[in-house]
C-alpha cells in the first residue's frame, strides 16, 4: 500500500507485458531473435516444430498474466472494472492450460506438425501454477497489499476439494474413455493396413509364380529345344528363324512381356522380338554364364538398363537340348517392364485416401533400396536409398525383416503408421504406410468433443460447488459474528485468569516499555499493572545491575529475532530480598506496530534452587559414605583370600600325615589287617587325596584372585591346539569328534584363558563318556553395538540366554553332546565346590567352573550355560576381541 513497493510491483508487471507483447508480434511474423537462448546452441524440431523460442500462444499468456498481477494491484480490485480484468485474464490463461493440458494427458498434442510453435508441456504446468496463484491473489487483494488475508472458513476448503475430486474424477473418466476408444480407433486402422499388405504381399507372391510358371513352359521344351538346335546349327535357314520368331513374338504379347530376347552360349543376341527394343542391358548379360553353368531358370530383379535408363525385372530361361543331361545351348530371356503392371498395382490404394502410399523395399548393402515410384517423390526407384542405421523409418525395418505394425519417420521426415510384409521367395519388403495426421485426424476431432463435454461438466461442478460455498459462506459470517462476542468475553475471563497465575507475564515494546504485566509480575517491584503499562523498568528498579542485564536480554533477543532461555536471573524486591527467575523472553509484533517487542514468561525459582543445593550437599555426603564402605570390602576381600590361602596350605601338613601313615599301616599291616580294615584304610587313602586335590583347586583358585594379569593379544587358535595336546592321556582311546572352525585373537592372559579352556574341555570331556562317538564344538559368535548375537562361526548358533552378552565383544562357546543337567540348577554350576552329579558318577571337586568364572570376570566378561538333561550342554563366555594395535 505505500507509493514506493507498490510502484515498484508496477514496473515489473508493465515491464513483463511490454516484453510478452514484443515477443508475440515477433513470432507471429515469423521473426526468432537469438536473444530468447543466450550464450546456447539451440537447433532441431520435435514434432516439426522448431525448438529454443518462444511460442506465439506462451507470449499471449504472459501478457495475460502481466496484465492479471497488475489489475490484482488496485485495493479496490474487488469491488472495480479491475476485479473483472485481473480474474478474466487468469482464468482466461487457466482455460488455455487446461485444453492444452487435456491434449498432452489423452496423447493428442495440440499445434504439433505445423510451422506454429506450441507450448511445451512444462510451460503449460508452468503457466497452470501461475494461473491458479493470479486467481487467488486477484480474489484476496490485500495479499499483495501487505496487508492480512481474508479468513477463509473450513468447509470453503472442504468445497474446494470436493471441486478438486469431482474435476479429477471428470478428468479421469474422460481419460480412460478417450483411452478406450483410441485403442479402438488404433486397432482398426492397423488392422486396415494390415489388410492392405497381406492383399498387395499375395498379390505380388502370386505374380511371380505366374512369371515362374511361363517359364516353367519353355524349359525343358524339347520342342522349343529342337527349334532351337536346328536355327544355332544353320543360321541360315529362314524358315527356322521365322518359327522362333513366331514363337517368341506371341509369347511376348500373350503373357505382357516386355521383350523376349534369345542369346547363344557366348551370350550374343540372335533373336529379339519386338527387334526394335535396344541392346542387351550389361546386367543382364553378366548372368548369362551363371545361368548356363547352373542350369535353372532365374528370376532378375530390378535392375536399370543403361541404354535407356529404364527399370526392368527378367526371367531367365537355360535352353537345354533334347537329350537328358546335356548342356544348355543358350539362354531365353523375358524381359518385365513393371511401369505396365507392377508399378500401378503397388501404388494402387483400396480406399480415398490423402497420404496412404505402398513402398517396395529391398536391402542392398548397408541401405535400403527403394524400388517403385513414390507418391510424394519422382524418380526414386533403384536411386533413393535409406542407411539401414536409421531405424526409425519403416522402410529400413522392413529390409531388415520386421514384419507387423510400427510408428516411424518416412522418407520426408513425417510421422507415419505403417504396416511391414515380407514378400515370400523375394528379396522384396513391402511397407504399407499412412501419415499419422491423417491417421489421428478422427481422433482428433473426437478430443476435441471431450475438452467441450469436459469443460462442460467442470463448469456444472464449478457452479453447484460454488452455490453451495455462497450459502456456506453467509452461514459463516454469521457465525463469525457471534463467535466475535464469544471472543471478547473469553479474552476477559483469560486476562483474569492471567493475574491469577504467580508467575510473571509481562510484554514490552523495543524501548523496554511494559505493553502488559500480570499481577505477580507488578507486585514484585510493589506496583500495580495499571501504573506500570506505558512507562520503563528502570522507573522502578529497586537494583539498577539486576535492571540493566535484563535490559541487556531484552536487545539481545530482539537484534536476533530468536528466543532466548535465561536459566537463572536475580530480582531485588522491595524489601531488599532477592529471589531468583527463570525467564523464557521470545520477540513478537506488537499489532498495529512494525517494530518488534519482547513476551516474558518467569518463574521463581528460589526454593528450587536451595532444595538444589540441599540434595548437592546430601550427594557430597552420600559419596563420602560410599567410599568409605568401598575401602572397607576392599579389605575384607583381602583378608577372606589371604584367610583361604592359609588355610588351605596349613592343611597341607596333618594330611601328609594322614596319607603317610595309612601308607605304612598298608605296608606293614597289610596281612594283620582284615578285609575290612584294608577297605578302610583303602577309604582312608582315597579320602585324604580327593582331599589334596581339593586343596590344590582352593588353592588354585585363591591365586587365581590375586595373580597379576597380563593383557595381550590371544589367538584363540594356537591356544585350543596347546590345551588339546596337554589332554592326550585323558583323552586316548576315546571317540571325539572335535568341531573347531578358525577362531579370532582376543585380548588378555594366555595363561589364564587356557586354564579356561582346560576346565571347559575337560570338563566336556568327562561328561560325554557315555556317549559314544562324543561331539565337543568349540564355536564363536560376534555381538553388536545392540547386544544382539551375529552370525555363529559354527554349525549350529546358541539358543537365547537370559544372560545377555557385553557388547561389542566375541562370545565363545564349549558344546557336548554329553549328559547335560536340568535348567533349574543351571545357578549352581559356576557356584564353590557346587555338584549336579554324585563323585561316584563323575570325579571332581567343583571348582572348576567357578575358577572359569572367576578368570572370564577379570577378564571383563560374562558366563553362562545352557543344557537339557541327556542332551548335552553349552558353556558360553565373552571376551573384547584383539586390539588392532597389538
């Protein structure tokens, strides 16, 4: 609305007008500057049509648009001559999109073929957009105006889309019809043609039997032969020439020879009839030895005689004496003329048509040659010639041997439909074809019928759509106005509610002037609302350094135009308490104003800050405590190993005892004992060595707690090989079958991690001799950043545990086909001194598995085991694989 954007708006819009104006007359003359493609070298035609200008119909609807977006400029567009210029012109441009639209949709565009250049169809959609968005802005103005649009209720736009579906239905249905009968139409013409060429195509087949067949009459004719001998042998004998001649001549005229011309061995004329035709074509001449040599009757195809330079065809007849396998005496030949009845036939059309022509096509080389008159070109027979590279021409196809029915480019670079035909026992192609123009010509017309029927049934939806928005839009004003009440009423009640709320609402304008503040906001500095709206803060400031930071706030955000979060902001109340804020402050508009201003939402959050520091100072405490009580385990853990250890190798001593003097009771009292005291001395003896090995794991396992750990790469591979060597005694004579695919390196103590493997495998061992042959599978799986088991290394991948594995780390596992054990006691198995089967089963001490767990958890890593009860059991573990740097 103000003088200088809206001249501005003007210019463009004039300037755009001048400029369409300018390129329309140009084009309309024919005249195509090269200023409409800079820099751009823009050449070709599609559809005839020449490419990188500017269509005469483009230049009309920029005009229309120019002149559209000016008249959509007044403010009084609405209600003026203006309203009606700016709304036709745009509807007038949507109309044109619309029919041009319809064309390229149904696969008829319209204006090709001409020397009119068409709008693409990029431009049509271009231009369908622009027309759509001039409607708009002519119908709300004040949208160009700067100013706000005009509310638009809900069920306009619920209307708009039932016009947008009823259209897209219209549309779609006409689509689909035209479709259909476009097939129809397209069914029916190539049938057309098809028929055309099977008729011409059998036609021609039967004319070159019929041509065979005069000759089949003379060949082998002893009579003709015998005739034939008696002139070579005296050339002077007259009657014998006037017999021949007599013979060809009514052979000539009979079947519509051209000329029937009889040549001797060598080739040399020596009768002719008609004797007034000229010499020999050299074409024919050189397969004279051919013919000769072969013995059989050959048909010349076209060929020019340069004697006249016209074009002939030929059948060639071997004169062979009387007697069975003796050799040609000469050569008949009878000449065609195809301009007496080949020529007319082919170019013969069964129906009136403008554009249907029949082409006789053969392939010769790397061309195909053209071998009858053309309708819309002289002198093309045997001359005009087509690459066999352009396979967009029927012709081309046709030589090549495709037969059916194509859309092409002929022979004067027009759009054609043409049918191909082979022509049986010839080098011939025939080429049925119809310029699409003509062709699409109905369906055209046709197209045409549908955008009227079309453009009908839109304008009837456009119009029941519209009544029904003119009376939903008087139903909406009336609501508006009520709702407009309601609105007054709510705004009072919300800025009740507003007061009410204790924290602080505030507005200001960009001079730090407050526009609103709620209750809470103006009792912190002990004012009312009223006395505070229109005047600054720092006219009240009890602490002008808390005052200017947020002053400081207030410029940050409006110079930046985003909202800004303040965590925490101290305030001095009149008392001289300060209490801390957190304040939201974003820049709004101000109506009525184009400067922008500051909304504030704060909330005091004093008491949240001191239960803050209440729960930092119960933290620090709790930390402290933690410590402590960690330091404390730490110790105790301590003395619980060193306790162990101690005991365990002080009970070393009274067992030696025990073990040495059962030893000697045994040897010196063996025969003074009875049965039963050497069976309790024998129980005696084994008791104090299951206690030794005993001892020896609890010692085992008290280092294994406190031995250094080194932390190195491990190749698992080496390893099993080393611990399956160590168990070769306990192992001969067994039948195990060992499964043990390549395994990765990881990182930590090789000592520790074959103990690991030791306890496993021996352990897989002793509870597979009942199965005979056992199965141990040593396998290994990775596990992902989710925790999820990938791909097992092995035969068959472990079921899901409850326990899951680390992630990113290897899981490892030990498999047997053994006993197994029940799932219930599946958390006894890595427990101290834990059995699931009695010593007199399964030796043992049940240490074992514990030190297993004890290793992997140093190692960082879980255990677990999975089994069903004479099945077998697994062991899984998980290890981090090798560092690359190791």
């Amino acid at each position: 609305s103000r003088r200088r954007p809206f001249g501005d708006r003007a210019a463009a819009g004039g300037l755009g007008a001048a400029v369409a104006l300018l390129l329309f007359v140009l084009g309309c003359l024919g005249i195509h500057c090269a200023a409409e493609h800079p820099g751009m070298n823009v050449t070709g035609t599609v559809g005839g049509a020449p490419i990188g200008h500017m269509s005469p119909l483009t230049a009309v609807c920029f005009l229309l648009a120019s002149l559209s977006f000016l008249a959509s400029l007044s403010q009084s567009a609405t209600r003026s001559w203006r309203a009606v210029l700016a709304l036709g012109s745009a509807g007038l441009v949507l109309g044109t999109c619309f029919v041009f639209l319809l064309a390229y949709l149904y696969g008829t565009p319209l204006l090709y073929g001409g020397t009119f250049i068409p709008p693409a169809l990029n431009t049509v959609l271009a231009f369908a957009m622009l027309s759509l968005a001039l409607l708009i802005s002519a119908w709300h103005p004040s949208g160009l105006q700067g100013g706000q649009p005009k509310d638009i209720p809900v069920a306009s736009y619920v209307l708009l889309l039932v016009f947008v579906l009823l259209a897209a239905g219209i549309v779609t249905t006409g689509y689909f019809y035209y479709r259909h009968y476009e097939r129809h139409y397209r069914a029916e013409v190539e049938g057309q043609l098809s028929a055309v060429a099977e008729l011409k195509v059998g036609e021609l087949a039967q004319w070159r039997k019929e041509r065979l067949g005069d000759a089949a009459v003379l060949f082998k004719n002893a009579a003709f032969s015998g005739l034939v001998r008696s002139f070579f042998e005296k050339p002077e004998n007259a009657e014998a020439r006037r017999q021949l001649q007599a013979w060809m001549g009514k052979y000539q005229t009979k079947n519509q020879y051209d000329q029937v011309r009889l040549l001797d061995a060598l080739g040399v004329t020596r009768v002719v009839a008609p004797t007034t035709r000229p010499p020999l074509s050299s074409a024919v001449s050189k397969r004279v030895p051919e013919i000769l040599r072969s013995g059989r009757v050959t048909f010349q195809d076209f060929y020019r005689n340069e004697h006249d330079q016209e074009i002939y065809l030929a059948v060639m007849i071997p004169v062979l004496g009387e007697q069975e396998g003796s050799r040609p005496m000469g050569v008949l030949v009878l000449r065609i003329d195809p301009a007496t009845f080949l020529y007319p036939f082919i170019k013969h059309w069964p129906t009136p048509s403008r554009t249907a022509e029949t082409l006789l096509v053969r392939r010769e080389g790397s061309d195909a040659a053209y071998l009858n008159e053309l309708r819309f070109k002289t002198k093309t027979a045997l001359n005009l010639r087509s690459p066999l590279n352009h396979t967009e021409m029927p012709a081309v196809q046709a030589a090549l041997g495709r037969e059916g029915v194509m859309e092409g480019m002929d022979y004067r670079g027009v759009p054609v439909v043409a049918a191909l035909r082979t022509i049986p026992d010839s080098p011939w192609a025939l080429v049925a074809r119809m310029d699409t123009a003509e062709v699409y010509a109905p369906m055209r017309e046709r197209l045409w019928q549908m955008v009227v029927l079309i453009g009908a049934l839109l304008l009837g939806a456009g119009a029941s759509v519209g009544l029904v928005w003119r009376h939903q839009r008087v139903r909406f004003y009336r609501e508006r106005a009520e709702a407009a009440e309601a609105l007054r009423e709510s705004e009072r009640l919300l800025r009740q509610v507003i007061d009410l709320v204790p924290h602080h609402i505030f507005a200001k304008d960009r001079q730090g002037r407050y526009l609103f503040l709620n209750r809470a906001a103006a009792e912190c500095v002990g004012r009312r609302p009223q006395e505070m709206v229109g005047r600054s803060e720092l006219e009240f400031s009890c602490n002008k350094g808390h005052t200017e930071a947020f002053l400081k706030d207030d410029r940050e955000v409006i110079a930046s135009g985003t909202p800004k979060f303040i965590p925490e902001e101290p305030i001095t109340y009149r008392n001289g308490r300060v209490r801390f804020l957190q304040t939201t402050k974003m820049p709004f508009t101000p109506s009525g104003s184009a400067e922008r201003g500051i909304l504030g939402v704060a909330v005091d959050i004093t008491e949240r800050k001191q239960a803050e520091e209440e729960v930092r100072e119960l933290n620090r405490t709790l930390e402290q405590r933690v410590i402590e009580r960690t330091a404390q385990l730490e110790e105790t853990n301590q003395e619980l190993e060193s306790f162990s250890y101690s005991v365990s190798h002080d009970l070393r001593a009274p067992l030696r005892h025990v073990q040495g003097y059962v030893a000697m009771l045994t040897r010196e009292a063996k025969d003074q004992l009875s049965e039963k005291g050497r069976h309790h001395l024998k129980t005696i003896s084994d008791a104090s060595k299951e206690m030794g090995v005993l001892i020896d794991d609890l010692l085992a396992f008290s280092r294994m707690g406190r031995a250094q750990m080194l932390d190195t790469s491990v190749p698992l591979d080496a390893l099993v090989r080393t611990t399956l060597r160590d168990m070769e005694t306990a192992t001969r004579g067994r039948n195990i079958v060992w499964k043990i695919p390549p395994l990765p390196a990881v990182q930590g103590d090789p000592g520790m991690l074959k103990l690991v493997f030791a306890n496993l495998l021996d352990n897989a061992v002793k509870y597979t001799r009942p199965r005979d042959p056992a199965v141990i599978e040593i396998g290994v799986m990775e596990c992902g950043s989710n925790g999820v088991l990938g791909t097992a290394q092995s035969s068959a991948p472990p079921h899901h545990s409850s326990t899951p594995p680390l992630q990113h780390s290897i899981v490892i596992f030990v498999r047997d086909n053994g006993v197994g054990f029940d799932m219930k006691y599946a958390h006894k198995l890595f427990g101290v001194f834990q059995r699931l089967h009695r010593a007199d089963e399964f030796e043992g001490t049940g240490i074992g598995l514990a030190n297993v767990r004890r290793i992997i958890a140093r190692h960082g890593g879980r255990t677990w085991a999975e089994g069903k009860l004479n099945e077998g059991a697994t062991f899984y573990f998980t290890l981090k694989p090798a560092s690359p740097s190791n």
